[in-house]
C-alpha cells in the first residue's frame, strides 16, 4: 500500500499542511497506520486513511 506525506494530505482533505502536521504529532502515538522513520523526518499516511477532518 502506498503512503503519502503531510502536502499530499493536506490538498486531499481540504486543510493546511500545518494542520495536518499538528494532528499526525498527536495521533502518531495511539494509530499505528501513521507512522515515521525517526523524529523530524516526514510522516508516511497510507493514502485511503479517512479524512480524519470531516465533521
């Protein structure tokens, strides 16, 4: 399965890149599915993660 990264995310869900950013900092702690190589390198979310900003 493919991942994407913040840029890709955030043009998809309709949000900022920072908005996406703040949100996979604290979900990275509780969903596996997001992940990251280390500390400050990109995040990887897989491309049919659901828009978690939909209301």
């Amino acid at each position: 399965m493919a991942d994407m990264g913040t840029k890709e995310a955030a043009k998809l869900w309709g949000v900022t890149q920072e908005k996406v950013q703040r949100w996979c900092k604290l979900i990275i702690l509780t969903d596996k599915r997001i992940t990251q190589d280390k500390k400050g390198s990109p995040y990887h979310i897989p491309r049919d993660y659901p828009n978690p900003f939909l209301k």
